[in-house]
C-alpha cells in the first residue's frame, strides 16, 4: 500500500496545481485560440523608383508582424537598395509580411534627390489595395486596412 500511496500524492499535487492555475491562463488561451483562427492574407510591400538603374531609399518602414497572434509594429528597415530593373522595367524593393482581415497596413520611403518613388500594398502578390506616388526626392506613403475575404 505504501507503494500505491506515494504515487497517488504526487499525482494529487500536480492535478491540484493545474486545477489552481487554469483559471490565471483560461482567457490567454482563449485568446490564442481566437486569434489563432482570424482571417489573414499574404502582403506584400514594394517599393519601385524611376528608370530602371538601382537606387537607394531611405527612411524605409512598414507595419510588420510575424504571424496571427502577433500584433503589428512598425520595422524600420533604414536603408535599402532597390534591385536594378531587367528590360526597361522600374527597380524594385520588397517585403513580405501578413495580415489579418480588419488591420491596418502601412509603408513608406524616401527616394533619392530627384528620383520619385511609388509604393505598393498587395494582397497575395496580386490584388493591390494602396498606391501612392511621391514627388521627387520626397516621401512616399501608402496605408490601407486588409479588406475582408470574398464570400
């Protein structure tokens, strides 16, 4: 009996502790799971200058978040280089990210002197929901809240 005994206070303690703690994580949990659940899409941030020859943008930001249960923040990246464009098309800088159904989405980025620079926000690298072209040299900004998904 003693056997049977020494293994039942132990199991005893842990169901005791976890009947003490489930309460202080019950609503974190349920709000994991909530989150864990919403809607979200694929984003896509671009950044395109005049011409296709390289450039390098400053002041380089956008709304960042890692995944559902992660709020938003803004990254601020600094400096970038964008990718020379092949054939004629304008350079390019990216980045991915995700977001969810509802939130707000934002980048933005200063050309060079005398080059303009346009921002882009798309939706799985397809439907674009903000665009906006700077004058030269000037900040561009481009925001937008994620639309719902199609019924």
């Amino acid at each position: 009996m003693k056997t049977t005994a020494s293994r039942i206070r132990p199991f005893a303690l842990t169901v005791g502790a976890a009947a003490l703690l489930l309460p202080l994580t019950g609503c974190s949990v349920i709000d994991a799971i909530g989150k864990s659940s919403q809607d979200a899409w694929q984003l896509n941030y671009e950044v395109t200058t005049d011409g296709s020859a390289s450039a390098t943008l400053t002041d380089v930001s956008y709304l960042d978040t890692s995944g559902r249960l992660e709020e938003a923040a803004m990254k601020r990246v600094g400096t970038v280089e964008t990718s020379a464009g092949a054939g004629g098309a304008p350079s390019k800088w990216k980045a991915d990210s995700i977001v969810v159904v509802g939130k707000q989405t934002r980048i933005s980025a200063t050309p060079p002197a005398g080059v303009r620079a346009t921002c882009r926000i798309l939706l799985d690298d397809s439907k674009e929901i903000a665009t906006a072209t700077s004058d030269p040299g000037k900040p561009v900004t481009c925001e937008a809240k994620a639309p719902e998904f199609p019924k």
